[in-house]
C-alpha cells in the first residue's frame, strides 16, 4: 500500500520536501514506513537524526500497526523554553 508521510523540521530539510510518498505491505508498521523512508532518503538515516513518529495526530512507536488511510509524520524531538 502507499503511504504519504508528512516531514516536519529537519527531515523535512534533508529530505527537500515536507512529504514523500513510500510503499509498504498491508499491516505494515510504523518500523516498515521508517525502513522504507530511510530506503528513499537515506539522508535521514545517514543524519542520525532521532525522529518521533505520529500516526493520525497521536505519538505512535515503531510497532504500530497503519492502514492505507492513516496520517503518518515523522519529526525530530522539538524543545521549547
């Protein structure tokens, strides 16, 4: 299934684009959509960028189970003072 996966702040940067389109398996992962972007971009990879997932606006982990029709985004953890 194809997945659109929303890049904010420095993903967004490295990967010149604030979302990038990836292929996955049905009952794919969030890990699967992490592995397949790093496959398309692997400048995000080779950052060493720690990034934080959302899957439709909640925090999601790396075992989240997605469907065609989820809102994925991937950013790096953000402070603020």
């Amino acid at each position: 299934m194809k997945i659109d996966v929303l890049l904010f702040a420095r993903a967004g940067e490295i990967a010149q684009s604030d979302r990038v389109a990836v292929e996955v398996a049905e009952s794919a992962t969030v890990q699967d959509v992490a592995d397949a972007l790093f496959g398309t971009i692997p400048g995000l990879r080779d950052a060493g960028l720690p990034l934080l997932w959302s899957v439709n606006n909640d925090f999601a982990t790396l075992d989240t189970v997605i469907c065609q029709s989820d809102v994925l985004a991937c950013f790096p953890p953000v402070s603020g003072g």
